[in-house]
C-alpha cells in the first residue's frame, strides 16, 4: 500500500513538474501494474489535471493535451474503457490548442517542484497560496518559467544545477540558517525560496537580466516569501528578509558588493561563458575578500597548490586543491569572529577550455576552488525527475585563500 502510494505521489509530482511525457506514462504503468486502468485514470483526473495547484498554476496546455493523448491512446489500444471526463478534457485542450502556433510553446508556463522530504527529517514548510502546504514531508514551489531560452532568456529557464543546488541547501541547512546568503544569476528564484525556507536571516538574489528580474520577483511573490512584511502579517517569527537585485557582473563595484555582508554565496551554472569568466571571478573574488573586506595581495609562495586539469574521460575534475587546515582548528561560526565568507557553486562542465579558464583566473584572484560534490553528499528530494542528471553536475566551494592562511 506504501508502494502505491508513493508511485501515486510521484505521479501527481511529475505531472506538476513537467517531467517528460514518457516518464509519466512509465508511472501510470506502474500504478496500473501494466495497464492505464479506469482506477488510474480517475487519479489522473483528480490528482493531476484537477489539482488544485495546477488549476490556480496551469502548465504549458499542449502538455497537458499530449499527455492526456497518450493516455487514451493506450488504454484504447488495452481495450480498456476511457472515463468520459477525459475525452471531454482532450476535447477541450484539442479545441484551445487547435490554432496552436510557435509563440505557445516558446511562452512561460508553471512548473510545481515538490520537495519530499524523508519522514524523520525535520522539513521547512513554503508558503503557497496564502497558506502552507501540509502534505507530511513535502515542500512545495511553484514557479513561472520558460520551456527553452527563446522565451525570456536563459534567467527563465528552470536549469539543472539549481535543482541540484536547491537540494544541497535544503539537505544541510545549518550551512545557511542565520546567515545572510547572496545569489549571483539568480535565474527563476529558486534557490532563493529554498534559502528562505532554512531561515537564512537575509537573502539577495541577483541577476543581469531584466526580464529574469521582474519574472523572479513573480516567482518570490507567488511563494510568499519575497516581502518581509508580508510575512509579519500571516504570524510568520523572524521572517527572512529576501531582496531582488539589478546586478550585472560587467558594472558590480567592489564597494558595492563587500557592503553587503553576504556570508554565504550561490550560484548555480554560472561558469558557461569565456568572455564572462573574469568578470564572474572580480565578483566572487569581491565577494569573498578578506577580513578587511578588500581583496589584499597574496603571497602565491606560502599556499601549497595543484592544478589537476579536466579531461574528456569525465572522472577527473578541474580542482585547486589546497592544504588542509589543522582539524583542531576552531572554524569561525559568524561575522563576529571576523570569519571569512564561503561560496558553493554548482555547474555542469560543458566546455573543459572554460572551466580551465575559471580556475586559473579564480587563482589569480586569490580564490581557493574545491570539488566538495562527493564530500557533502546532498538528499535526493526530487526523486521524480529525470529529466536531469545529477552525476553530470559538481559542487564547488570557494574561498579567499587569506582564510585558508588564517586556519592553519
């Protein structure tokens, strides 16, 4: 019964999330133990296409359309009766979608990630819909987002490192709880919710795109969590406090970025593009800094260093690997122990010449680079999706090398 139910739930959670259309015929099968039957139909009906997210939050309507094609199509072909109520829902989207042209599908639609969390664990619970999501174990995002970067730009698109960042974050909460956490190409938003959900204590989000901004700040506002305010009034304690902001990395001041405090810094899939590699790096690097907030000079001698360089193969990562501190050493645990910034990005390596590029500019700049991705092992929270794989991207964290002086 356990098993049904849980093949029931990553069904509904597939359907929300856009997953692939084979993926969620797979599960249908599953359910049916190999037939789309009248049982399984009715839960289609009711827990997908008649959920009460996905009324208020619709996704992309040729999806649905398909989906529900594929759907009868099978169960015809099984010799299985097809519910009424679903002839008539393919009838309606077949009639919408009739003078369906180019500019739907390139339009933004809703994706509903449900985080499940498992049953022992403590979980954060989002605010949706002016009410928080009760499901036990679940956390639930609903975003707007692009189907593919002609729409929109890359910003409005959900991209798969900030999946895998998202969970990382909701996995070791105690990295970011109390902490004030800034996001460069903060995209859809999504990390931000997530850090909000962890009670980090101030979150900004940033991004260079316009478009992306105004679309993040919907999403924020969808989840309730982009104003403080807002919070207060629903009986929220200690709200985090989640900003948006115009950020390109070209234009950044360093003063601009040292005053803001961040302690933790994310991004996800931000290390694609040659020509913006140094300027990605200028902005960690300011980010980052030392103690005294500026970036100082570096005695290159004194840090012991070695490039492993990326390869095809795929089973070595690009990393700078560096002394390790003395274990007895006491991490510093907050901004009044004058202890450095740390940030976590997570990537997936498409081009080996650019991810090269980015650690020997990162190194240059006074930056440490680690592969931490087989280290701090996240949850696997989102245990539906396929559509992205997760042994394709690593997670690096990045330091001032200053900091790695003063902990040994």
């Amino acid at each position: 019964m356990e098993d049904k139910k849980s093949r029931q739930l990553h069904m509904m959670a597939a359907f929300l999330a856009m997953e692939p259309i084979n993926v969620l015929m797979s599960i249908a099968r599953e359910l049916g133990r190999g037939s789309i039957t009248e049982e399984v139909q009715i839960f289609i009906h009711e827990q997908c296409i008649n959920n009460r997210i996905c009324r208020n939050y619709p996704p992309n309507q040729l999806y649905v359309k398909n989906f529900l094609k594929k759907i009868i199509a099978e169960a015809e072909s099984q010799f299985i009766e097809v519910l009424d109520i679903l002839y008539e829902q393919y009838a309606q989207y077949l009639t919408y979608c009739k003078d369906f042209d180019l500019s739907q599908n390139t339009g933004k639609c809703y994706r509903s990630l449900m985080f499940m969390f498992p049953s022992s664990n403590h979980f954060p619970l989002a605010w949706h819909e002016n009410q928080q999501i009760r499901e036990p174990g679940i956390m639930t995002v609903t975003l707007r987002s692009s189907l593919n970067m002609l729409e929109g730009g890359t910003g409005c698109c959900i991209w798969p490192s900030s999946l895998f960042l998202s969970e990382f974050v909701l996995s070791h909460p105690q990295l970011f709880s109390s902490k004030c956490c800034f996001e460069v190409g903060s995209g859809v938003g999504l990390v931000g919710i997530c850090l909000a959900n962890v009670k980090a204590s101030k979150v900004i989000l940033s991004d260079g795109d316009l478009s992306s901004l105004s679309n993040m700040k919907f999403n924020l506002e969808t989840n309730q969590v982009a104003i403080m305010e807002k919070l207060k009034q629903k009986g929220c304690q200690d709200p985090t406090f989640v900003e948006s902001r115009y950020l390109t990395w070209e234009s950044a001041s360093a003063d601009e970025l040292q005053n803001c405090g961040a302690e933790v810094i994310l991004g996800a899939d931000v290390i694609y593009d040659p020509s913006c590699v140094p300027h990605l790096v200028r902005v960690l690097a300011a980010l980052l800094g030392t103690k005294n907030g500026s970036l100082g000079s570096h005695d290159e001698t004194s840090v012991s260093e070695e490039f492993i360089t990326y390869n095809e193969n795929r089973s070595i990562f690009c990393s700078i690997e560096l002394e390790k501190p003395d274990k007895n050493q006491k991490d510093n645990k907050g901004p009044n122990n004058n202890a450095y910034p740390v940030a976590y990005i997570a990537n997936v390596i498409r081009n080996f010449d650019t991810f090269n590029c980015f650690l020997r500019v990162a190194s240059e700049a006074g930056l440490s680079v680690i592969d931490i991705t087989e280290k701090q092992r996240s949850m696997n929270l989102l245990p539906y999706i396929s559509s992205f794989d997760r042994t394709s991207i690593h997670l690096y964290r990045i330091s001032s090398l200053d900091s790695m002086r003063d902990t040994r």
